[in-house]
C-alpha cells in the first residue's frame, strides 16, 4: 500500500476537528454563562481546573490519595455534596472501581485530565472511522451528535464516561473486521478497559458472542480473558481489605438507587414535579436506543451467520443498548427517579447511528437538527450547572 492510499483510508482529521471545536464552544458557553457558583462546588485545586472537577470527581480524586477507606477528617469533606458522615458502610467507596483512581494516583489531577481530553480526541476519530465504514458521509453527522452530546461535560471531566466510550469504541471498531491481528487486539484491549472504569462496562462482555458467532474460539478465550483481569483483581482485593469480594454491591446499595418497572422512574418524576427538560430528552435518548438497537438486531438476526462488518447494526450493539436502556428505564432514585439516567446513555454511541445515517440519505433531515440543536442546548446547560457545583444528572 503506497503513501497515498494510506492517507486516503486514514480518518479524516476536518471532521474530528469540527467535532472537538464544537465540543468546546459548547463546554466553554456553560463555564462562562451567568451561573452562580453552587455552595457545594468543590475546589480540590483551586484553578480553573476546578470546572472539570465536581461531584464524583472528588471521590476519584480521593481514591487515588487514601486508597478505599478515608481518614475521618476527609470523610467531613463530603458533607457539602449531602453525603452522611461517617460513610455507611465504611468502604463506601467501593462502588468506584479503580481504573480512574489508578490514573490520577499515576498522573496527577492534571495529568489525568489531560490524558482523558486525549482519548476524548481519539474517541471522535473512532466514531468517524466506525461510521464511515458503516455508511459512508455518514462520519462528520455522528462526531457531532457525540461532541456536543447533553453530557457533553462529563467527556472533558475527571470523570469515567470517556474511559468507558473509549472502551466500547475500541471494541465496535476492532471486531468490524476481526480478522486483522491489530484491530482485534484493539477490542481485546477496549475488553480489558470497559469493566476496569465503570459498572456499565461490563456489559462488554455480549461483544465476545461476535466472535462466538464467528467460531473463532482462540479470539474468543483472549477476549473474555482481557475482559477478566480487572474484575478479579478487584474482587481478590475487596477480599483481602474487607473480607469480602462483593463489598461493591454492599456499597452500590448505600447510594440508595432501587429498581422498579421500566417507566415507573418516568411517571414518579412527573408525579413529584422533577420531569423537566433534560427529562423529556432523556426520554428521547432512551428511545432512540430502543429503536436502534431493535434496528440493530433485526438487521442480524441470524445468529449462526452474522453480517460482515458493521458492528453498528450488529447483534451485540443491539442487545448492548438494550441493555443499557432497561437499566436507564429502571433505576429510580428517591427525590429526582431519573438521576444519572441520561449520563449513563451517553457512553452508547450506536443510538445516535441512526440518525448520521438518516442525515446522509437527506441532508435536510429534520430529525438530525432536532436532536443536534437539542443535545446542544443541553450539553451547554450541563456544562454550565457542573462547572458551577450544581448537581446535572
């Protein structure tokens, strides 16, 4: 392959920087719009940093400094994000898994962050790449419905959506073609990553019936076993510090998150007057991953002959948003049932598939400018109540 052809198949780099601009003006007019400062906002530096640092961030942060358990004087801290003092369970913290904590303990704050606006930057190339592959003209349409996505915040924050994003897009991008050693090194890597930063990682693990379906047993047993290593070292470890390789769950439960029916979240938000806005485009979200991911599994429903390539319309990125959607329609928190509901939809990228491709079929298609204007609107708002220390989920 000469040079040419070469720089011919690479991404194209006008488009990611169209979609990291965007992301940034977006970002930039909730920072500097005219809100006040929240009495919990946080100053763990003490810099203009501070923005990017709200909320979990100070769990991370901590994390990474005192390990598992936190001294009492630190524990007092959290009393201004309405956290009770002392932690109940103690090992509280063990609802956040270590690959962030690791990062900064390695980097620093800054460091991290750093590295986490990078591989946000590598995230839209693999959005163009996966898209391209999968409709072509459709690549610069989904790079900005991600970049300007309603958590748009949460991808240039010390948080663990762009770990997670990066992981499942290293995944959907390797296993196009798993035939190439390097791309299904890639997924076999985003396999290790996914469970390593977030719960919702580990549905990564439906990405290894591609290769199943395949019958390609060696790639199979490297994925699952990539996939592996972070959750057994964690539960060896809870055991080793609590006595326990399950005090994760004990300490999911103390964030007081139940499960109801799908929907029962949206008719209590209603019913207690916190359905807003940004509810009614959660709801839309959720929708489109329902629609697309029922899309998706239709168009490969063959589980003994899946198509070639486009993982966007595959089998596993159907029943990975699906996945994603029953836990967005039945988590409910007491006093606001669909919080964090929208941020867990912004790491399932395929959703927005759809309408990339609706826009490359008609350039005027109404459904795109809806949804960029409104992921826009509210990515801008985000950015502006979470840089300022009030609670956007």
């Amino acid at each position: 392959m000469n040079v040419q052809e070469r720089l011919s198949r690479a991404p194209q780099i006008r488009p990611v920087l169209t979609g990291w601009a965007a992301h940034w003006v977006i970002l930039l007019m909730g920072i500097l719009g005219p809100i006040g400062d929240a009495p919990a906002r946080l100053t763990i530096t003490g810099t203009w940093l501070d923005n990017f640092l709200q909320w979990d961030s100070q769990w991370f942060v901590d994390i990474a400094r005192y390990g598992y358990v936190f001294p009492a004087h630190v524990q007092r801290t959290f009393l201004a994000t309405g956290n009770a003092v002392p932690f109940v369970p103690y090992d509280k913290a063990a609802a956040f898994l270590p690959g962030l904590p690791i990062v900064i303990h390695a980097l620093g704050i800054s460091g991290a962050w750093g590295l986490t606006n990078v591989l946000f930057v590598l995230d839209l190339f693999l959005a163009y790449a996966i898209a391209e592959e999968a409709c072509q003209g459709a690549g610069l349409p989904a790079v900005l419905l991600l970049a300007v996505s309603p958590c748009a915040i949460f991808f240039s924050s010390l948080y663990t959506e762009t770990y997670t994003l990066t992981a499942f897009l290293l995944i959907l991008w390797g296993l196009e073609r798993p035939d190439d050693r390097r791309r299904l090194a890639a997924a076999c890597f985003g396999a290790f990553l996914a469970p390593s930063f977030h719960d919702l990682g580990f549905f990564a693990i439906l990405f290894a019936l591609r290769l199943v379906r395949l019958r390609r047993l060696g790639a199979v047993l490297a994925f699952v076993a990539c996939f592996c290593i972070t959750p057994t070292a964690y539960a060896l470890y809870m055991w080793r510090r609590f006595g326990t390789p399950f005090a994760i769950f004990a300490a999911e439960n103390s964030w007081h998150r139940h499960w109801t029916w799908p929907f029962v979240n949206v008719g209590d938000a209603i019913a207690q007057g916190a359905f807003t806005s940004v509810g009614a485009l959660t709801v839309f979200v959720i929708a489109l991953m329902c629609v697309q991911g029922g899309i998706a599994i239709w168009r490969d429903r063959f589980l003994l002959s899946p198509s070639h390539g486009r993982m966007i319309d595959s089998l596993e990125s159907g029943l990975w948003m699906w996945g994603l959607a029953a836990i967005d329609l039945c988590a409910n928190m007491p006093h606001n049932p669909l919080e964090s509901t929208l941020r867990f939809a912004s790491v399932v990228y395929p959703a927005t598939g759809g309408i990339a491709r609706r826009f490359v079929q008609q350039p005027t298609s109404f459904l795109f400018w809806v949804a960029l204007a409104s992921f826009a609107a509210v990515g801008a708002l985000g950015a502006g109540l979470f840089s300022h220390g009030w609670f956007f989920q």
